[in-house]
C-alpha cells in the first residue's frame, strides 16, 4: 500500500489551498505544517489538515483504477502544505499523479503533470496528528447536540459578529462568539444566534435554522479563527451547513467539506445585562450616507480611535472631529430623530463596522444619555442587534 | 489675493493622487510633503508637487469667474498631499469648493463639497520650494537638447529596463538609466535608448522618436524614481511625449502634464564592452511555456536568488532545481538548438524579468560556454537586447 493517484488539477488545487490555510507551519510539530492525503479502497481520497485548534477534512470521489479512476493504489502522505498547494497549483495541463515512493508513510512525493516532475520531501504519515480525532472523542461521551442552518444565514450571522470579537487572549470568555439556540421565531421555525463582544461594543445576529435545533440550552464558544475560516469556506447562500457541537469541539460540515474547532473555555457576559431598556431617542439615518460621512470624517480625527463627533437634532445629523495640527471637519447630513437633541462621542469605526456587515440601507440609533450603551438596528429586520459604547472626548 | 476656486472633483481628484505619490512626507523640510495649488488670472489651476528630486506640475484650464469658471480669486495654497489627495478623493457629489482664508500663503484651506467641510491647516506657499526652477535654471545655463516619442514606446522601453536598474544607491553610474540616441533605423528614423545594468544583467530598448533627436552624442543618466513614475504617467500609447534634458535635470512633458527630475551622476559602463561576440548556440523557446517551467521550478529553489539550471539539448530544454531538505523538480520543454548541448545555471527571476517585461511570444537565447553572459533576444524584434550572466551552480 502506497499511494498512487491521479486527479483533476481543478478538482485538486483548490482543496488544497484551502488546506493550507488550516496547516500551521510555524506550530512546534513540523506535522501541522503539512497537508495530510489519503486514497481509500473506495477511490476517495481526503485532504485534511489542522493546525491544532481547527482541523479540516474534506473528501473528492475520484474512483478505483480497476472502475477507469484516479486512485491505482491506495495509502497515505504527509506533505508540506503550503509547498504542495504551491505546486499543484501552478502545474499547466488537466491532470497530476501523486505517488509516495520509499517506505509507507514517508520518503518522496513525486507530482507529475505535463512536462513537469517534482520530489518532494513526505513526512511520516503515521505520526500525523488525528484530525477530529482525539477531541472530538472526549467530547462525544457527552451527547453531541447539532443543527442545520443555510449557508447565507450563517455566512450573514458570521459576517455580523466576527468584527467586534475580542482580539485580546487574555480576555477569558469574551475571546469566542457565543453559539446558541433562540427563541423560536413568529412562524414558529427554530432559529441560531450568534453573539460577540469586546467589551466596548456588542453584536448579536440570529437566522432560521432548517432543522431542529437540539442545542437544549447549551451555550457554546467558538474561536475568532474557526469563525473566520467557516465564513471563508461557505460558497453559496443554498448550502445546507450542519453544525455538531460537543463538550469541548464543534464541527461544521457541509457535504464533503468538513471544518472542526476546539471550542473556547470560559464564561461569555450575560449580554442581556447589557442591553439598554427602552430607548429616550430615535435617530433614523440612510446606512450608505452615515457610512460616507464617517469615513470623510475619520480623515480628520487625530487618534487611533477614529475618535468623531455626532451632534443629533430634529433636522439632521452632524458628524465632526478635528486634529490639532492638520484641521477639522464638519459633515452635515438629514437624518429623523425622536427626542431632545444630544451629541456624543463616537468610534467611528465602531459604526462602520455594523454599516459594513449589515449593508444597512437604513439604520436607526436608539439613544439615551451621552455616555449611555447605543442600540444600533438595521431598519426592518430585528434579527439582528448592535450595541455601541459612545466615547468620551475632552 | 487669496486663492478661492471651485473644480469638478473627477477633474481634480486624480491631479491630487499623483501630486501626493511625488510629495514626500518624510522630507526633512515639511513643505515637501504638501501639495502646491496656485490659480492665476487665466482662469488655470496648477497643481505641483516636489519630493526633491523630482517635481511634477499638472495644469488644468478651470475658467474665471467673470466668464463663468471655477477661479473666483488668484492666489497660492500649500496643503498636505496625502490629506489633500484622501479628503478630495473621498467627497461626494460633482463640485469641490476650495478657498484659502487667514494671511496670503498661510492659514486654513477650506474645502465644501455636499454637507462636507473641511477646514485643513495650509502651510506658507511663499516658502514652497522652486518647482523645476532652481536646478533647471543652472540646466538651462547649457543648451536643452530635446526629442518627442509616442507614449506606447517610450512606456514600453521604461518597461523593458526598469527592472534590471541598479537599486544600489553606491553603486555609482549603475543606479540610473542610460538615455541617449540610437542610430537611425532603416527607415532613416531617429530613434532613442534606455539602458540599464546592475552588474550581473543588462537591458537595452529602442523605439522610434517621432521627431527629430537632439540629444546631440549626449549620455543621460535618469534616476530610477523618474523612471518609474514617467511609465506610471503614460496613460496612453499615442500620447506625445516630449523629453528636454539639460545638464543636471530632465522633463518629460504631455500636454498638462510635466515632471521634472535631477539627473543621476557618474559615468555608465560602456555596455557595448559586455556584449558578447558571435554566439556559439542559440536555442529558441516558447516565451510563456518557459517563463511556466521557470516559475514551477523556482518553488523548489534553495536561495533567495531562484538559482535553476537549464541543460539545453537538441530535443528541448530541462529546466531544474533542488533544495536540499524540500526535494527537486524537474521541467522538460519544448525548444530548438543550434550548436552542442550547454548546461549552466540561473537565476530564474532573471529570465523571468525580461519574459514578463517583453511579453515575448518567442525568445532566442545566445549562449557562448558554461559561465559566459547569455543573450536574450525576442523573435522578430532587433529593438530590445537583453544580456544575463550565468550562476555558478555548486
């Protein structure tokens, strides 16, 4: 047994590309660096990779050589990912051979396609860290608990949450999005939320999930990176993506794809605490226009923070800041507002990220004193909630 | 007089991106890192910008006032470039009105576009320093010798040598490109040449001069800086570009549009001395085939030099590379040879330089022994020469 196949380039690279951004290759173990190829008597071969704390399995049917497919022999292969993608991916014509030469499991890759011949250089196989493997079987002696949700809800709720997760590891419990079932909606369909915080700023995003949700009130934290790399992978709004979420792992998988995390330790806020009661103004403004007046403004601001400031009054919205040394700006523009004028600090990029996830045509601003939380919500959808923490400015 | 106009931004934003990518914030004298806009009696904006060693001058007709154009008052303003260039950039809507208020030459620029008002420090346009003036004028103290070549040429032969310039800034006479008139074509044409050289490769491009050519035996070295920037200018393949070159300045001119450079010092090697003599093979290869095995064998090259080896047989090319701890690869590709079989090393960036540079269909490659320079010629062109030196593979 040692591998021998041959494959579709298209079919090939993109897998693993996708391979190589899960492989860790400045990790410890030199093995987490690779990309881990097996051929099966079925004449499937799976890629896989991981890079400790994500792990990635997908599957390509390619056949038996005896029914006229690309697997002639069957075995496995440890090869540096980011090389092999690399070279796959630059090969000319429609077809490669990979076949491992020397011993099972290590010695030489030999990639062929055209008038190109590589050696390269396999670990051993063996070693090879198990993918899903180890985690997930601690994690299954609990009842694994999962739910099926379309691929453009999730991507949305990923999109609406990933940018305000805290980026500080030292930050127990607010460094992962929290995963859990709400309530079912009107038309009586369970429904998935996804939650992120940083502490400055909260974001909360749902969708219908298409099946059954048998989360049974778990709340689960996911990573920035598995997040991240789930949002990459999904490739169409109709995909049906099943998540399964154990103790201490989830994975989510969508036909022959499949992507595993370990999941965050630690104790997300009771976000509801933060929530603000009923809101003392409303401010309505166009998403595209806030969106442009903040940019414009940010230009000026002298901090890091792109620290503006957002002047609320019956006729419209003023949005100014200033440096001490280049200048100032001022940014008029319409907006509705119910309520006595205030004006506040802002990060504007604070604001710009919900603009940018939501692609809000209109958003309306929920107001109370100056210093107090802001609720953010996108005009005519209440699945989805942003709140932001105004800034001080002296 | 206080400078007061108003020009469409599409008009004006791109003349304050160039401007900005020849300011230099980081110049000791802050004034380098502004923008110069002036407006005169005429009705003409001029926007100007000087990193030093070169200077750009932009024209644009806006019109007077009193005839229903964008200039209401003359005057200068000198504001940061890259602030200028972003705020302008970023306006919304057709107009952009700017006003300079405070003492002539200093003070605030205003700038109101939409709801949008800026009010950005501008600094003493009194004290901006000459644009094209002081170093012309000592030029100019000597006869301007002066020619006109198409824009589709002159960027083609900018093209084809900027990549082998020297980027030593030690390295005296090597770290500009030589510029000076090639003998006339047989079509009795003035032509002109760029050559550039680092020492281990050198490139030669000629193209026709649509007028007659003073350069008068003239040998012009132009600095990489002005070299880059002049291609990045060239909008057009029919433009008409007028090149003046005094003794210590060149200006390249279109229409509107001039920039101005100091002229680089020292002596170019006399390059005719490297030109090998009669070649002893010559192989002809498909361009983009070779520049494919190149690239895919580089992935498997040790050093940062892409350091490959190119055995030319009577059969075809193998091009191949090894790394001790990744593996080898090896390229088999079509090609013709006159002359005995050669083996000898190269550095694959090299030959990809004047494959990309060229865009060459076809590419003859003149080879005297083992580790003497190597001629690259494209098929059916006697415009361009290219010469690279062999590596010595251990």
């Amino acid at each position: 047994m040692s591998l021998n196949i041959s494959a579709p380039i298209g079919v090939l690279a993109p897998l693993l590309v996708r391979a190589k951004g899960i492989a860790d290759p400045r990790a410890a173990n030199p093995l987490l660096g690779c990309v881990l190829l097996n051929a099966d008597h079925d004449g499937v071969l799976t890629v896989s990779a991981t890079g400790g704390s994500l792990a990635l399995t997908q599957r390509v049917a390619l056949g038996t050589a005896g029914n006229g497919g690309g697997v002639s022999d069957t075995g496995s292969a440890a090869v540096d990912a980011a090389r092999l993608a690399l070279v796959v991916g630059g090969l000319s014509g429609d077809t490669v051979a990979l076949r491992l030469t020397g011993k099972t499991g290590k010695g030489i890759v030999e990639v062929k396609a055209g008038g190109s011949r590589y050696s390269l250089s396999a670990a051993e196989a063996d070693d090879y860290p198990p993918i899903g493997g180890e985690i997930p079987a601690v994690a299954r002696a609990v009842a694994d608990v999962s739910t099926t949700i379309r691929g453009g809800d999730l991507a949305r709720m990923l999109r609406e949450t990933l940018f305000s997760v805290c980026t500080d590891e030292n930050r127990y419990g607010l460094n992962g999005l929290l995963i859990e079932a709400a309530p079912a909606g009107d038309d009586g369909m369970p429904r998935l939320r996804i939650v992120s915080t940083d502490g400055s700023r909260l974001s909360w995003s749902e969708g219908p999930a298409s099946e059954a949700v048998t989360l049974d009130g778990r709340k689960s934290l996911i990573s920035r990176a598995f997040a991240a790399k789930l949002e990459s992978l999904i490739s169409g709004p109709d995909q049906e993506w099943t998540l399964t979420i154990g103790q201490r792992w989830i994975s989510a998988r969508c036909g022959d794809v499949e992507l595993g995390g370990v999941l965050v330790e630690g104790e997300f806020p009771d976000y509801r605490m933060i929530m603000p009661a009923a809101p003392k103004r409303i401010a309505t403004v166009n998403g595209p226009v806030l969106a442009g007046a903040l940019k414009r403004a940010s230009l000026m601001a002298s901090d890091r923070n792109s620290s503006v400031r957002i002047a609320f009054a019956e006729g419209g919205l003023t949005v100014s800041a200033q440096d001490v040394k280049a200048g100032s700006v001022v940014e008029e523009l319409a907006g509705e507002l119910q309520g006595s004028p205030l004006s506040t600090g802002f990060n504007a990029s604070y604001l710009l990220n919900v603009l940018s996830s939501t692609r809000a045509e209109s958003v309306r601003l929920e107001l109370g004193e100056p210093l107090e939380p802001v609720i953010v919500r996108v005009d005519g959808r209440t699945d989805a909630v942003f709140v932001v923490m105004p800034m001080r400015l002296d």
